[in-house]
C-alpha cells in the first residue's frame, strides 16, 4: 500500500509540522498516534516520517530518511481568469497533471466583476492547490502568482519557449510547437508558459500583442474546446512528450 502523504506548512532540518484542516483530520479522523509512519512533503523534497507529537490544532513529525520526488512538468499555465467554478476546476486538474506554477491574467474578455475580485480570489486557488497535490501525492506544489493584466505576462521576460493556444490558429499543432522548443532547448528540459483565452476567446488585440512579443500562436485541433479542457488537453499533450 502507498503511505499517504502530508504537505508540511513549517519545516527544518529535522522535524516538519502541518496545521488547520490537515492537522485536524489527522487528529480526530485518522487518530494518529506519535510512532506513526507516514510521508512528508517539507519544501519540495519528500521524506519518510514519524509522528511526534499529535493534537487537533498541530501535528509535527521527525524526518527520517528523504525519498526521491518526481519533478513538476516545466510547464507555467497563463490561465485568462473566467467564470471562477469553472477556472477552478482547471486548476485543480492542471495540479493533478504536475503543472509546475499558474498565472492567472485579466484578458478583454475577462468579465468585470470577475476582474475585480481575482485577487481576493487567488488565496482560494492556493489552497486547491494544496490540496490537490497532496490528492495527486505530489512532492511540491504548484505556485499561483498573484493575478496581473494580460499585458504585464505578455510582456515580461522570459527564458522558456512562449506558446498561446488559439482556436483561430489552424497550421501550427501544439506538437509542432513542442517540437520546436525541444530542437532549440537541445539537451535540456524546455521550460514552457502555455496562455489559455477566457470563455469569449482571446480579443483581436491580445492575438496582436501575442505576436509582437514571441508567443508562438498553437491548435489544440478543429474544435472548439472550453479553456478547462483546453488546458487539459494542453497538459496531457506536454505530458505523453516530456515524461
Ligand atoms: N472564442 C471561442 C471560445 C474560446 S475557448 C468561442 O468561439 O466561443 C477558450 C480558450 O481555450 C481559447 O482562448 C483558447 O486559448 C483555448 N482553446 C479552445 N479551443 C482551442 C483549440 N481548438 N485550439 C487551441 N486553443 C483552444
């Protein structure tokens, strides 16, 4: 059987200790009890672990020996903020997929009041995050950055290879794309930022502003996908080719 495995809120060399709602659970729940083995998740490395102390609001955890962690995909997911159960979802999935950090961005057609409360909503994404992770039994998790305007991504620097997905794009497969960062990457793992449009698609503008700053415009195939299963779609893709 696979231990279960933790993601510790504070750590050091030797002892890590999870809080709040996993502490809680494994208190009352799962009455652990000090002595018991399980695994630990303390800044991104993965270690076989016994209980030491146990109560409700607290459990901590001696370290013992680190096991090996499989890496995140190298992939950063631009994700258009849109209608937030469904954003949410894709979130939770892209985590399952081993998407390594998400960045959500205001796009044109990023309904208003959805603009607005975006930040105040992104507190919410990290703890999907959190917990998807532990559910996918990742040995980090992904980043969420704060939310920003579509341009300010556009436009920053960046070492990886940039590609936009585009419905409107109908020579360049998202293979082809990957193709091409792996034959300028050479030997090295191509670090990747993959943009998905809101529900309304990407305003003529931003395809423009795309462009001009080197993304590299790519199809997902003929039909039109939602931006959930867009990036899905996109994650099972870079998967089957990296891993
Ligand atoms: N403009 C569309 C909806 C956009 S779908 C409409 O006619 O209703 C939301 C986002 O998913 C798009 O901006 C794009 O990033 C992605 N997407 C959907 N289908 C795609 C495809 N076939 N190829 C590439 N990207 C796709």
């Amino acid at each position: 059987m696979t231990r279960r495995r933790w993601i510790a809120e504070h750590w050091d060399e030797a002892t890590a200790t999870i809080i709040g709602a996993q502490a809680e659970h494994m208190a009352r729940v799962l009455r652990a009890q000090p002595g018991m083995e399980t695994d630990v998740v303390a800044g991104g490395h993965v270690f076989h672990a016994v209980v030491a102390a146990v109560s409700p609001q607290e459990v901590r955890f001696n370290l013992a020996s680190e096991l090996e962690a499989e890496p995140a995909m190298p992939v950063t997911l631009v994700l258009a903020v849109y209608k937030f159960d469904h954003m949410e979802w894709a979130i939770e999935k892209a985590t399952e997929l081993g998407v390594a950090a998400i960045a959500p961005v205001i796009a044109r057609r990023t309904e208003k009041h959805l603009a607005q409360t975006a930040e105040k909503r992104a507190e919410r994404w990290r703890r999907i995050v959190h917990e998807a992770s532990q559910q996918a039994r990742r040995s980090d998790v992904p980043l969420i950055h704060d939310p920003v305007p579509l341009s300010a991504r556009v436009r920053a620097a960046s070492v990886g290879t940039r590609i936009v997905l585009a419905e409107q794009e109908r020579t360049t497969t998202l293979r082809n794309a990957l193709d091409e960062a792996m034959a300028a990457a050479e030997e090295e793992m191509p670090t990747l930022e993959i943009a998905i449009g809101p529900e309304g698609g990407w305003a003529p503008s931003e395809e423009a502003l795309f462009d001009a700053n080197g993304w590299r415009a790519a199809s997902l195939g003929p039909r039109i996908l939602r931006a959930e299963t867009a990036a899905i779609a996109a994650l099972a893709v870079v998967a089957s080719y990296l891993e």
